[in-house]
C-alpha cells in the first residue's frame, strides 16, 4: 500500500477539591501502615495534593470547589474530542478515506488488521446474530482443513460487541459499517486522553496537569499512539482501558476514601482489567509488570495488607473472567503471571514475619523471600505448562533469552522477532521528538527526585520502629514524612515500563502516555516545588502557589505557539490511497474460479515478483477479507501448532511453490 499528494479540493463540509494525603494532620505514618482512613461526608476523591512536607493550599469554599471540578472536567473532554477529531481527520487526509471503494478500504487496513476486520464483517453478514457466533465459534475458514473456535483462539469480542451494537442501534441509514467501527476506535482515544487527565489531577492536585497531560499526548502523536494507520491494532482497544485500570488504581490507593468510594474503585479496577485483557492477547505481560510492581510496594512496606491482596485478586479474577469468556483458554491458566501471584500470595502467608528486625535483617528476609516467590512461581508455571501441553508462549520466551544474549538460540519464530524492527530496542530520535516538546525535561528530574525520595522512605520502612533513637530523631526534627503510595504506584509503573520500552520499541506506547501524567505531576504538584524552594530557602506559601500554576502556563502557551501552526499544517496536508497492483490481486483472487479449496500464502511470495513482498505483510491475507475461501496460514504465531504450520520444511515449501507455478500455467498468469 502507498500514498500520494492529492490536490486540495473544495470540500463542504468533508484545581478540584483534591484532599491532601497530608492535610488536616493526618498523614500517613510510614511507622506504622494502618489502613486509609475514611473521609468525612462532602470531600471528593478528587481533591488538592498536599506536598511531603504537609500541604500550605488555603481550603476552598464549597461553590469554589464544584466551579473548578466543573471547569476541570469540562477541559478533560474538550481535550478528548480534540484527540479524537485529529486522529479521524489525519486518517481521512492520509487516505481519502471517504473516497475509496470498499475493497480499497478493506485493503488500507494495514497487518493483521484485515484480519480482525474481516470477523466483524462477517458478524454483520450473517442471517442472525446467533448464526455469526456460531460461525466464529465453529470457523473453518481461518485455517484451512481445521475448524476452530476463534473466540477462544482470538482477541476479537470487540468486533462481536461493535458487529451487535450496530445490528441493534438505528444506525443503518446514517452510518457505514466501516465508519461505525473507525469511529469507536478513535472514541477510545478519547477515553485515553480523559484517563491519562485525570490520573495526572490525582497526583498533582491541579487539573491544569491534566490539561498539560492531554496536550503533551496530542503533540507527540508519534509516539503515544499509531492509531490512525493501524486502526483495528489489538493495542489500540486495550491501552485506553488499561489507563483506566491506572486511574482506579491511583485514587484507590489514595488515603481518606469512604468504604463506598474504595468498593467503587475496586469495582472499576476489575471492569478495566477484564476489558484490558479481553481485548490484548500480550495481557498476561503486561500484568505481569504490574504485578511486580505491587510487590516492590508490598515488601519495603509501602501498601498496606488489604491494599495488596486486592490488587492481587484484581488481576487474577479479570484473568480467571477473561478465561471463561475465551472458552476455557488454556493460555491464560499457564500465564507467568498467575503463578507469579499465586506464589507471592502463599510465601507471604508462610512467611508472616517479613516486616520484623533490623535493616540487615530486613534486607536479608526480603532478599529471601524474594527468591522464594520467583521460584515457586517458576515451579508453578512449569507444572500448570506440562499438565496443560502448553507450548505456545515458548517462542516469546526464547526471543527474551536471545534478545538479552542469555541463549542462543536457532529457533526461527525467536529469530523472525529478533529481525522485526518493531521489536528492537527503541531509537535514540524518539528521546529527541519527546526533548522537543519540553516533555522529557521535567520527566527526568521528575523521576530522579521521586526515586531518590522513596529510596529515602524505603530506608526509613526498613528501620526498626521505636525506640529511644527513633524518639531523639522524631525531636530533633528529622521526621521522614510517608511516601505517598499512588505516587508510589506511579513512579514504579513510568519506570518499569520505560525499561521495557527502551528494550522492545513496541511496548513505547504503553510508557509514552502515561510519561505525560509523571511529567504532568513533576511541574504541577507541590512536592518536588517544595524540595526545590527549601533548598533555596525561599519556601513561601504564595511563591510555591505562583510557581506551581505560572509554570505550566507559561509551558501550555510556549507549546501553543511553536507546535499550533505545525499541527494546522499536518492537518491540512491531502494524500490519497494509491496502490492498484494490490487492488487487482485483490479483484482477481475474488474472482478466480480454479481455486477452490484454498489460497496458501505462497500465493503472494510469487505475486510479489510483480507488486511487492510487503503486499502481505501490510495487507494480510487477502483470501481472508475478499473471499470466502479458508487460508492455509494465519498470523497467529501465539499458537505452537500454528507456528509449525506456517513455516513449513525446505521440501514442503518447494513442492507447494511447484504446484503453484503448475495453478499459474492454468491460468495464464
């Protein structure tokens, strides 16, 4: 698939009250984890941040407070439909969507995108909803001589839920198909500009970071999203709900929730993560991330008991749900991250005397208890693996072992990610773009004080509590205030997740946005504006209430002006979708009456003499979307016997490419 300019044509018409964790002097004591105390009736969740050295933000009357949540909020969806609005109209420049005729537009969905499309048009082909899920459930098509179930198979429930959505809503008359489909993939784009917001008002109290959160994500389109050319992406429908899972878990983790409020936020983690995991075959590592991260806070005694086991139980119970809805899927009872939780969950109960003695002590139980949970997880894993003869995420497994030089490996499946540049480490430009829209500046710091704070908190949860020392330090005025455990949350999850970015490109977009909310906090809240003034012995309330809103502001306005003529021009570029070598594959394989049976990849390995090899690659299998016939191979490589099936040996590939030449005789071609 290519594009071209096109000539311009004349078309017509083508702060919230945030609550401090440390006002009202309750704060919460690293000494000693009680569980969060509730807050009194009238006090949102979302409220001001106060700093760690206590909050020096004057309480707002009642009617202030509802004027600023409302304008607030107000700014998060505005900053949501401009997303949205963007992405659609790039898309539409990009390709003359609207223009093109119905196998163009099939053929412009680039990778495995086709594919995913392909059962979303087939739910609404069908005489009745029940006979479309009984196709999917009962496919022979996908690959060929066997018949699957591809919801089990397949992250595709989405296309189910849009393919009934529309047969029930009276949208017929007024809306393609297509459009109807677009459309809600770039309505979650909003959903994830509206979580990254309000994750960022959580953390700095002020919901001018959630309004420079939206407008960082928006500039560095490039790198927070790829949206617009990969529309039916499995990532594109599962990272906005995974923000989402962010957001709950950032006000749950706040202190001073009501019993009701941590139900709801219990309750929204849940939704999101089964969402998140229902529609992203990668969600076990994901989660597998995250888990970690929850145990990093669990034992320098950052998170309190009930804290952790429900977080835990989030994770499994979207799992085990997720597990059902797929059929019973084996792949999700031999995830890593199941064993993992389950081997942290058992140690902890075993070992109820971690948080006890001296630092020495400390380190050494949690250095052991640490490799106690990662080998009975591993043990776990295994056993689950060979009961089940699971095989099919060993690939993935052997790709991290060849990509950090811990094995070498001749595994071909390893070596096909180890080529794909989506799957290498990530380009030093992308630092450049992100320096370029003054998001990696306060990033950085940002990070590095966090980190060295809670290095300083973990220190201190590490230490033995009371005592006669412990009283001369509490006197003496070296108090260490508690580290907040959703900035906690937050500074683990940015950094873990860079790391993974920066060692597989791909995963960037998990990092890149929530980036926006970190760098967000850095320049908007009042704890790292507090150290910076107390260093210079200028800590003042009306200083510190000056910088924390002039900054950004002044930030806001700068990107205004330098990157606003940009973004209009980008806009305003025309292109066209150009590439009728692909459509006349297209027309001809839908055509052509000698193959009845099926057409095998190879097919394009030789049409590639006359087009090109990345006809494949860009538009999958075209058989898929403009036939009805079965394919011989699929991209579902998560699947060991489908991996064996799609690179067949030397022999089988030379006698499949000689009777493909004997077809191309027959037909003249």
């Amino acid at each position: 698939m290519d594009v071209r300019k096109r000539a311009k044509v004349n078309q017509a018409g083508s702060s919230l009250g945030i609550l401090p964790p440390g006002s009202s002097g309750e704060r919460c004591n690293s000494s000693k984890r009680t569980e969060p105390a509730r807050i009194r009736e009238g006090v949102f969740p979302l409220g001001r941040s106060g700093s760690f050295s206590g909050s020096y933000l004057p309480r707002r009357w009642p009617w202030q407070r509802c004027v600023s949540t409302a304008a607030g909020l107000f700014l998060a969806v505005l900053l949501a439909v401009a997303q949205a609005w963007c992405v659609n109209a790039i898309h539409e420049n990009l390709l003359w969507f609207s223009q093109l005729t119905e196998v163009e537009r099939e053929i412009s969905f680039r990778t495995e995108c086709g594919l995913y499309y392909s059962y979303y048009k087939q739910m609404l082909q069908a005489p009745s909803i029940q006979e479309g899920l009984s196709e999917l459930i009962h496919d022979n098509l996908t690959e060929s001589k066997r018949t699957i179930n591809l919801l089990q198979r397949m992250n595709i429930y989405q296309e189910v839920f849009l393919s009934v959505l529309y047969r029930l809503l009276p949208l017929q008359a007024y809306l393609e198909p297509v459009y109807f489909y677009i459309y809600t993939v770039f309505s979650l784009q909003a959903v994830y500009v509206i979580a990254l917001y309000l994750t960022a008002w959580l953390l700095a109290g002020s919901w001018l970071a959630g309004l420079l959160t939206g407008v960082w994500y928006i500039l560095n389109r490039v790198d927070t999203t790829r949206v617009e050319f990969t529309i039916s992406l499995r990532e594109n429908w599962s990272l906005p709900f995974f923000a989402l899972q962010v957001t709950a878990i950032t006000c749950y983790l706040r202190p001073q929730l009501s019993a009701l409020q941590q139900k709801v936020m219990v309750w929204l983690m849940y939704v999101t993560t089964c969402c998140f995991c229902l529609t992203w075959q990668f969600n076990q590592f994901i989660l597998l991330v995250q888990a970690l991260i929850v145990y990093i806070l669990d034992i320098v005694d950052l998170l309190t008991t009930t804290q952790v086991t429900t977080l835990y139980l989030v994770q499994v119970s979207g799992l085990l749900s997720v597990w059902l809805l797929q059929f019973c899927n084996s792949m999700i009872l031999g995830s890593l991250v199941l064993s993992f939780i389950v081997a942290a969950l058992f140690i902890r109960h075993c070992q109820p005397d971690l948080k006890t003695g001296g630092l020495l002590v400390r380190l050494a139980k949690v250095l052991l208890h640490s490799i106690l949970v990662l080998l009975l997880a591993f043990i776990i894993n295994s056993l689950t693996k060979k009961a089940l003869q699971l095989r099919s995420d060993e690939h993935i497994f052997k790709f991290i072992k060849s990509k950090f030089a811990l094995w070498p490996t001749r595994d071909f499946d390893a070596s096909l990610y180890l080529c794909e540049e989506a799957f290498g480490l990530l380009p030093l430009d992308t630092l450049e773009r992100l320096a370029g829209t003054l998001l990696l500046y306060p990033y950085v710091p940002t990070v590095l004080l966090l980190s060295g704070m809670l290095a300083v908190a973990v220190l201190h949860n590490l230490r033995p509590k009371g005592g006669w020392e412990e009283e001369k330090r509490t006197a003496a005025g070296g108090h260490v205030d508690a580290f907040r455990p959703d900035v906690a949350y937050n500074l683990l999850h940015s950094v873990l997740y860079g790391l993974l970015a920066f060692s597989t490109m791909r995963m960037k977009y998990i990092w890149t946005g929530h980036m926006c909310a970190v760098a967000a906090y850095g320049v908007c809240g009042t704890d790292l504006w507090t150290l910076l003034l107390k260093a210079l012995r200028c800590n003042t309330k009306v200083l510190l209430r000056f910088i924390r809103y002039a900054v950004p502001v002044l930030m806001i306005g700068w990107l205004y002006y330098k990157f606003w003529p940009k973004l209009m021009e980008e806009l305003s570029e025309l292109r066209e979708f150009y590439d009728p070598d692909t459509v006349e594959l297209m027309t001809w394989i839908r055509l052509c009456k000698v193959v009845k049976n099926c057409v095998p990849e190879e097919i394009l390995l030789i049409c590639g003499l006359q087009i090109k090899l990345q006809v494949f690659k860009e538009c999958g299998p075209p058989d898929r979307r403009c036939s009805s016939r079965p394919m011989s191979c699929t991209f579902g490589h998560l699947y060991h016997t489908m991996r064996v099936r799609t690179v067949p040996p030397v022999t089988q590939r030379q006698a499949t490419f000689l009777r493909l030449h004997k077809l191309f005789l027959t037909v003249n071609v």
